[in-house]
C-alpha cells in the first residue's frame, strides 16, 4: 500500500484536482483530514463526482469545520480542538490520497501544531503541487525547504497551470526532484478530462 500526502505551495493551487487525478490513475482510497468550510461542497464530495473508477474507497473526515479559514481559525469558531495524535490514519488494504488544507505552514491548533506536523506524523510521502505564477519559484523552493527540514519524503512535483518551462526546470534542478506531471489550465474538469490526465502521471 502506498499512502501520499497531496500539499500545496499555498491555497488554491489545485490539490483536490490533482487528488482526484491521483485518485483515478492509482485506484486509491481518498481521505480529507480537515474540511474547512464549503461542507456542502467538500473536496470529498468534488473528487468523488470525478472519478470514474469503481474501487475507490472516500473515508470520512477527522474534522468538518463550518469556516472557510485556517484550521486553527474554524476550529477556534466550532470550540472544538485539533489534536494531531487523534487523527488517525484509515484502515485501508489500497493505496490512499491524504489531501491537506493550504499549505504545509498553515496552523492546526493554538497549540503551535501546523499541517507540515500532520504530515510527519502520518508518515506519508508527499506529493507537492505547485501552480505557475509570479513567485512560485520561492514558494515552492520554500516548503521543499520545510519538508526536507522535516525529513519528510517528497515522491516529486506536479505542476499545475499554463505551463513555464524555465521556471519549471529551475525548481527541478534546484531541488532534485521529480516531475510527475504537468496540468494545464481548464474552463472545466470533467470526468473524462480526469481519466485523461491520470494515464499522463508518472507516479
């Protein structure tokens, strides 16, 4: 079984689609930890109307906030306390996509745990989406920092939006990573486009 933590270089940068094309190229199991906000649109909920494969297994979440913030922020508005040593990973015999909330920095509880501390915790690889923009160098440069600080494993790169193949190259180099594939801006993510994407990873 393999178990891959999907993060970001920062919030909306396309982990729950990039989640759901993992999802379909592996026949994964699909497990959100922490829902904040949208809990009548939750990331579980979007992933599993895009998947076509019948085998994948979407386990409930640890916590469903009602407030699109930071975890420590919706918990704090819910009075309830995350506490990383309650959440537990799935009883699973497949693989499983552990999507997070923002990035690897963002804070959990007022305790100081952030999600980069979850990470470790679950002992689960990462896979790192970074979206093209100005500054993603740094951004992406940075939580590679963070994670290899931690000695968490880093199973490689998806990029995500029009593709920059200077910028792509040069955070690759830099970091020694893998690309494990590239995904391009959409009007619309269907199912099809889901499938299509998920024979194009190299994971």
């Amino acid at each position: 079984m393999r178990t891959y933590f999907v993060t970001g270089i920062g919030t909306e940068v396309g982990k729950t689609i990039t989640s759901a094309i993992l999802v379909e190229a592996m026949h994964a199991d699909y497990w959100k930890p922490i829902q904040a906000g949208d809990l009548n649109e939750t990331d579980t909920e979007k992933v599993k109307r895009l998947i076509s494969n019948i085998e994948t297994i979407f386990h409930p979440e640890a916590f469903r906030l009602n407030t699109a913030a930071s975890p420590h922020i919706a918990a704090l508005i819910d009075n309830v306390t995350i506490n990383i040593d309650n959440i537990i990973l799935p009883n699973t015999k497949s693989s499983l996509i552990i999507e997070g909330a923002g990035g690897v920095m963002v804070p959990l509880n007022e305790k100081g745990d952030l999600m980069i501390d979850l990470i470790k915790k679950l002992n689960a690889e990462v896979i790192l989406v970074s979206k093209n923009y100005l500054g993603s160098i740094n951004h992406t440069l940075l939580t590679v920092e963070a994670l290899k600080n931690k000695q968490i494993k880093i199973k490689g790169i998806i990029f995500n939006g029009k593709p920059k193949p200077s910028s792509e190259q040069f955070i690759l180099k830099h970091t020694g990573l893998k690309c494990l594939g590239n995904i391009e801006e959409e009007k619309l993510f269907t199912k099809q486009m889901i499938a299509r994407y998920a024979k194009t990873i190299k994971i």
